[in-house]
C-alpha cells in the first residue's frame, strides 16, 4: 500500500504536487536530449557566477468596480502589481532588493473604458479592457500585465550580464541565461521508466535534461533538481523543476542547470521559518514581501478610492 | 510608473529623518538615520515642523539611545542568512531616541514625521540647552561633541534657586573633585558671577584623606589636552589662588599647637576654639550631635548647662580665652575679667569645663544635682549627659584650650579648606556644626544675600541624616530652606542621596550624579534622571557627571576636565610653576 505524507506546504498555498497538463503531451516531450540511455542523477556544479538576480512579481486586486450602464452594469476591477529583484552579490555577499516597480490597472468587462478617479499621490490607476465579462477573464488579463512585466525585468537584467532565475515558468524564450524555477509539480513530465531517478536525487543533484513543448510555439529545456534532504519527507519533497530556453544551444543549456542545480540549494528556505519550505528561495520570499509592501496598504487604497469615486460623484452632482 | 529607490537609505539633508511607524510625541521621537551619518548620545538636534496657522515650530532634543536593527529579518538566524551567507536581503537601519529639551516657539506640538533631523550647533545649539534663556550661563564642562555645556548660576547664587547636590559611589563618583572644578569656575569666571563674585567665600571640608590640602599646588600630571579645554572654559588652568588651610592641633602636642596632619604641614594653621568662644557660641549643643542623644531627655539638659554656663562665664584676668563660673547674682559685669579665688576651678580647656559642669549636675560627694543647671530631668539622664561629656573630652578636647584665638578665619583668603579627616565623627560633627553656625549666624545678622558664602560638604549623610534629628541636622536643614536668600549655599555630597535629610536633598537646585550604585539609581531621589540616564550612570567614567538644573527640562552628560591642582602629595608639581603657562 502506498505511503501516506502531510505536505509541509501550508494548505492555503496549494499542493505543490499539481498537475500542468498542457505541456506534458508525451509526444511533445524528448527525453533524450542530453542522456539517451539510463538516467543517473548528475551533481550540479557551482561555477562560481558573481551575481544571481531572483526575480519576482506580486499581484492584489485592491477593488471590484461596476460600470453603471443603462444596458446593464459592466464589471471590473483595478489592481496592484509589483515586480523587482533580489540580485544576490555573491562575492559581497549581500543580497539587495533592486529595480522594484509598482503598477497599477484598472480591467473592465465588455470593452468598456472607465478612468478611475486619482485617489491620492502614487495612487492612479491605466484602465485596459477585455471583450468578455467573465471575472476570471479580467484577473487573467491583469495577472497577464504582471508576468509580462516580470518577463521584461529578467530579460533586461539578463542582458546586462545577472545570471537571472525567474518565479515560475519562463515567458520570454530569447537566448539569454535565464531560468524559471516551478515549485510546483503539476504534471509527470517523464515516462513511467524515468520517473524514479527523480526520486533518487540528493540535495544538489538534476536529472538529466529533457525537451518540452517540442515542435511547438515555446520549446525549453527542463530539469528536475532536489534542493534540500528534508528529514520525513516523501521521495518528492524539496524536488522542483527548472527550464531555460531551448533556444540557447545545448552545452550552454547544460552548463546553467548545472549552475542551477549547485546554487539553488544554498538559498532554499528552512521549514522552521518559512511555509513553502524549502521550494520558496529565501530572496524570493525577502521580495515578495518587499513588494507587497511597495503596493501599498490594502485597507488603506480600499478607502482613498471610495473617497476619490464619491468625490467625483459629488463633483458630477450625482446624489449618493 | 517610476521605479522605486533600491532598499537602502541613501545620503540626505541632515543625519536623518523624524520616524514615521510609531508616533512621536512632545516629549520624544525616534530619528531614523542617514546611511552617511551618526548620532550618539547626548548629541543635541532640531526638527523643523511646519505647524498649520503657526509656521515654523522648531523642536529642539538630546539623544538619549542609539539602535540598529536588521529591517527585513523576521527570525533570529535571519542574522546569518543576511550578514554571514548574504541570500537575504535586508536593509540596515540605524536610529536614535530624542528626548525633547524645548519647543521654539512654545506652540507644543509633535515633530511630524519625515521631517528632516539636524544637529543643533552654534546658535541651534544654546537654544536647544536653553542658554539664550539663561541670566548668567556658566560652563560647566565639555559634552560629548566637545562644546561646553551650561548652568545657569541664578538657580545656585539664590536668584531662583540655591545649593548643588552631588551623588555618587565613592572614589569613581569624584564628587569631591567635580565640587572643587565648580568652585574653580565660580572664582574663576567673576565676569558670569557678577556682583557675587568680589568677596566669595568658600568653606570647604577635608574629610577623607588629605586630598584637598594641595589645592594652591600645581599638578605635575596636568597636560596640555586638559590645558585645552580649561582655556575653552575660559577659565586660568591654575591652581586656587587664595586658599588657607586649616587643620585641628595635633591631640597630645602639649604647649606647643601643631596642625594634626601628615603630609602637608608647612602653610596650615592649627585652629582651637577658647573656652570663652566655646561659650558664646554655643558651641555645647555641637557635642551631642548623635541621633541616638535625641531619644531622651539629654537635650534638655544640653539646652540648660548652655544656657548656664553663659550666664555663669567671667574671664579671667591674665589668662585670655579662660573662665570661672561664678554665679550672676554675685554681680559681675560682662566683659569683666576677674582674679580666680584660692582654689577657684579655672576652665582652661574641655577637661575643666566638664569638671565645673559635673559639680553642678552631678556632684561628687552624692548631694542633689543644683536644679538650675539639671532641670528636673532623672539622674539617669544627668548621668548620660555627663557620660557623653567625659567621652567628648578625649575627643574633641584638644580642640578647645585658652590662650590665643585660633578660630579659623575665613576671611583671610577666598577658599578656607578645613581638614578634619584625623578626627572622630564626633569630632567632625563638631566642627562643620561649629563653622557652619559661625556662617550662618554672621549671615542672619546681616541679612544680605551678599557677598556669597559657599560650603562643601562631603558625607552630608553623616551630618543630616534621613533619620533622627540633631542640632547639626535642623542646622543644615534651615540653611537648605534658608540660605539661599541668606546668600549661605551648600555644595553638599553623598554617596547615596536616599539616606540625607529629605528636606536637604529636596532644596538643592542643582542635582549632580557621577557613577551610582545600581540599587541606589533606581531610588526616587533619582527621579530627574531619564530611564536611559539612570541606566548609564551605573557606567559613567570618573570625570563624566549627569548635570541636572531646574531651566532644562532633561538631565545632560558633562565631562569635566583634569583639575590643574595637585590632589595628592605625589601630584604636586615641585617646580611650583606652571610648566602650560605659555599654552
């Protein structure tokens, strides 16, 4: 009978075990990339690169907002979302919070434009609209502004020379050395015969490399690597699986997992002090709270925005 | 939208800001600092608020703390993660408590946070130590960032307030020294001093080892350093220039009055009282300054013999200072002087007057005491009385003799030291209680506050305890409440502060610490102090004072320079000159 684990994941967060079916079509995926015959675990190796840039982004609906039209009301929302980076100086050693922008949008329903009042210094929303009206539909587009915002910082701060890993899969597949890391597991990449190598990695140990979403729009090289041994864990924990583009030629690809697979783990998180231990980098946590607290007091925002909408109101002689 | 500043703190107007994540109040906030800058404590600043319908309101302090913290590091061993492997970021952040000394004007209004903190200096600073208030500011030792800090001497001359009290541990605390760099500045600055200054008067008891007994010889250890800051104070890095000192006779010198002292005989002058003064003076109720004496009736019959014995006194034709007793009704005429009858007793010294005393109270051959010099009181209290007597004989006896007057004069030179350290408490009580009553009355009499008489007083504790009463206590108690107008002011010392007459400690205008006992800082006689002060002064380095005066509302942290005079024997400097005079 199989074994039983609790996750060491907070519930609120999710299970890191969750399936991500889109890419994991088999006939999409060539695991012979790098190793043809049987996998064995293969150490990372630490070549020594001076600056790590963690980058990271953050997202908070700050309202749901309702345009009153005589054909019926039209919904929407408006938002915050930070993006930065943790660049790690390796040979300081310090790690500072850098290129940190906040932006804020409004998203409204049915291709209606609204402007949202200003509601106080730093505290103006760009409105964008979408066709449809589902809610969902108008998270999307807004989570959609903050990962491309995301995919630009780490594309500018890979082009000036930072070796860049990136919080979730990468979106923007040019040749620079880029990684992105996914804690979470959402589907089985590798056939049943090459599946218990993953489970055999030590700390600081990949898999070899395989090829997804080949022949597609966005192929990438991926891996699997352990960050930590966490004692009680199941053979998955600490696991996570990395990708760069596969548009970087092979020995390249492989020298940065390599890289990848020996650095990561010195910057995993402890259990005792962090939820997502030990998949949640300890910089990109630091940023991510960092930027939430660049967004803004959620409360705070919530009313400045109900004083400027009823301003305006007023202003427009329109009776509360 | 722009990007947001990277996470450190970058150079600034000023050395910081108001911090904004706890409110400030008008009696302090925090100063969250520029990377490029410090404060330490004791350091004065100015925030300047814009006030709604006010304007400009200028917030003027001193810090009293110092903090740094990690910002970002949410656990312990986040210290590791940021400093040691560097994979957290985090930012330093260094800041400063303020304690507000003054509002400017005084709209008193919290400093708003963000607001840019400066160091006060120049004009910013005697604002924010309130000099430009003060009638006549004297400095009275260097502050941290090397600028002298102030007293106003109108609240220790007796314009608005009187006296200094000095706490501290002994031999760290230098209470003494700190008394005598004060008297230094006081005859040495007539210009603050003002009208008080021609004809000051300092009395000064020796009452620990012979410290004090240097104070006209040069320093041999005085540097240039200490020669600096002297000359900051503008004050003549010399030693004392008027001082006579005086020791009691040495106990069994026969005819012969030698100063009882060790080190230093050459320039002091052994003082005795006569019987006569003895007499006059009153000097009796100094002999039963224990507070033991006051539980019973021996007052009583203290006040009686007293009373007797100046009616009774009649000088003595041919021995100056001595007395017989002979009864008024005999008819004699003050200032008479007389020729003792055959076998007369003739009071020469303490011994005889006790022996004159114990034939009226308790005579030899067992006959009733005489009622007009005991009173009614039982024989049992006669008998302590004349106990008490008999022991203050081998003790203070040497001290009164007939023949020329020795009193102490203390208008022969500005400071008069009075070295009592070889005497027995009871001695010691007898003497300060016997000079300070020559001060005081001379003052009454004349009911000027001017010219100024100025006491030091080591071990107030001995003379005015917290418990008991004595002559010398209600003596030092109605100088405390009193001399301040009587222009009689008392530079009184202790180690702990909680164990001298409440009612001394209380009129003192100016509270001085150096370093105290642990315990004893927590006592509410230290309540001027702040809890960060009070923490501190259990580390102050001798030659560092906590300074508190009545114009100020916050206690301030002076140093005060190496004293130019020798305080021992191996100090003093035998060239005798002053080898910094060109400096």
């Amino acid at each position: 009978m199989a074994e039983l684990f609790v996750e060491a994941w907070a519930p609120e967060y999710g299970n890191p075990f969750e399936a991500d079916v889109d890419l994991a079509d088999p006939d999409k995926i060539d695991d012979t990339v790098e190793i043809e015959g049987v996998w064995e675990p293969i150490p990372g190796v630490d070549d020594g690169v001076a600056t790590v840039a963690f980058v990271d982004g953050v997202r908070r609906v700050d309202a749901r907002l309702t345009i009153d039209e005589p054909t019926g009301p039209i919904p929407g929302i408006c938002g915050t979302y930070a993006v930065g980076a943790a660049c790690w100086h390796r040979q300081v050693p310090r790690t500072d919070i850098e290129r940190v922008r906040v932006e804020r949008l409004a998203v409204f329903g049915h291709g209606a434009v609204a402007p949202v009042p200003v509601a106080g210094p730093q505290i103006s929303y760009r409105s964008e609209s979408v066709s449809g009206t589902d809610p969902e539909e108008l998270v999307q587009r807004f989570h959609g502004a903050m990962r491309r915002a995301e995919a630009v910082l780490s594309e500018t701060l890979a082009q000036e020379g930072c070796f860049v890993v990136a919080d979730g899969p990468i979106n923007d597949l040019s040749a620079t050395e880029k990684v992105g890391f996914i804690k979470t597991h959402r589907a089985p990449y590798l056939s049943a015969e090459r599946i218990p190598v993953v489970a055999s990695l030590r700390r600081g140990q990949r898999t070899p490399l395989f090829l997804i979403g080949r022949d597609g729009a966005f192929p990438r090289y991926s891996w699997y690597q352990r960050l930590a041994d966490l004692p009680g864990g199941h053979s998955w924990t600490g696991v996570v699986r990395a990708e760069v583009s596969s548009h970087l030629d092979l020995a390249t690809a492989r020298r940065i997992a390599d890289r990848t697979t020996a650095v990561l783990p010195l910057v995993a998180s402890e259990p005792q002090v962090e939820p997502r231990a030990p998949q949640n980098l300890v910089p990109i946590a630091a940023l991510e709270r960092r930027l939430r607290r660049h967004m803004g007091d959620p409360l705070l925002i919530n009313r400045a925005l109900r004083s400027a909408v009823a301003r305006q109101r007023r202003a427009v002689g329109v009776s509360p | 939208m722009d990007e947001v500043p990277a996470n450190r703190v970058g150079p600034g107007a000023g050395v910081g800001r108001v911090l904004g994540t706890e409110h400030t109040t008008t009696s302090g906030f925090r100063v969250v600092l520029n990377d490029d800058d410090y404060l330490q404590l004791d350091d004065l600043v100015v925030v300047r608020t814009e006030v709604p319908k006010v304007g400009e309101v200028r917030t003027y302090g001193v810090v009293t703390e110092s903090e740094a913290i990690y910002e970002g590091a949410q656990y312990e061993s986040d210290t590791h993660r940021i400093a040691g492997e560097g994979i957290l970021p985090a930012a330093k952040v260094r800041s400063a408590r303020v304690a507000v000394t003054r509002v400017d004007p005084e709209i008193w209004v919290s400093p708003d946070p963000g607001e840019v903190v400066e160091r006060a200096a120049g004009e910013e600073r005697r604002k924010a130590l309130y000099v430009d208030e003060m009638g006549r500011p004297l400095p009275i030792g260097m502050g941290r960032d090397g600028e002298p800090v102030y007293v106003d001497l109108d609240f220790f001359d007796g314009r608005k307030g009187g006296h200094m009290s000095i706490s501290g541990i002994s031999g760290v605390a230098t209470k003494t020294s700190f008394a005598l760099f004060f008297l230094r500045l006081l005859s040495g600055r007539p210009d603050i001093l003002g009208e008080g200054a021609a004809n000051l008067r300092v009395l000064v008891f020796n009452v620990k080892g012979e410290d004090l007994l240097w104070l006209d010889k040069p320093n041999r250890f005085f540097d240039a350093e200490a020669a600096h800051i002297w000359e900051r104070l503008e004050v003549p890095a010399h030693p004392f220039p008027s001082v006579s000192f005086w020791a009691p006779p040495r106990p069994s010198s026969g005819d012969v009055v030698v100063p009882d002292t060790g080190g230093r005989q050459e320039g002091v002058a052994a003082f005795t009282w006569t019987p006569r003064e003895f007499i006059d003076e009153g000097l009796l109720r100094f002999l039963f300054t224990d507070s033991d004496d006051t539980r019973n009736q021996i007052p009583f019959i203290e006040e009686r013999v007293r009373a007797q014995l100046s009616r009774f006194a009649v000088d003595v034709e041919g021995s100056p200072g001595a007395v017989v007793l002979r009864d008024p009704s005999e008819g004699h005429r003050p200032g008479e002087r007389v020729i003792p009858h055959r076998g007369e007793p003739v009071i020469t010294d303490l011994r005889s007057m006790v022996d004159a005393i114990s034939r009226f109270v308790d005579p030899e051959d067992g006959s009733e005491p005489d009622q007009k010099w005991a009173g009614r009181v039982q024989m049992g209290t006669v008998s302590a009385f004349v106990r008490r007597l008999h022991a203050a004989v081998s003790r203070v006896g040497h001290l009164v003799r007939a023949g020329e007057s020795r009193r102490i004069d203390r208008t022969r030179h500005q400071v008069t030291v009075v070295a009592i350290q070889s005497l027995h408490d009871l001695g010691q009580r007898f003497v300060v209680g016997a000079l300070l009553a020559e001060t005081f009355v001379e003052k009454e009499t004349t009911g000027q506050r001017l010219p100024l008489s100025v006491v030091v007083l080591d071990e107030l504790n001995k003379y005015a305890p917290r418990d008991g009463t004595s002559s010398l206590k209600d003596m030092l108690i109605d100088i405390a409440q009193r001399g301040r107008s009587l222009g009689v002011l008392l530079v009184g010392a202790q180690q702990t502060a909680s164990r001298v007459a409440q009612e001394v400690m209380e009129n003192a205008s100016i509270k001085v610490a150096g370093r105290l006992d642990a315990a004893e800082a927590e006592r509410a006689e230290y309540g001027w102090m702040l809890p960060s002060t009070r923490a501190r002064a259990r580390l102050l380095k001798p030659g560092t004072m906590v300074l508190s005066q009545p114009s100020i509302p916050v206690p301030l942290v002076v140093e005060f320079p190496f004293p130019p005079w020798a305080t021992r024997k191996e100090e003093v400097d035998e060239r005798g000159e002053d080898p910094f005079a060109g400096l």
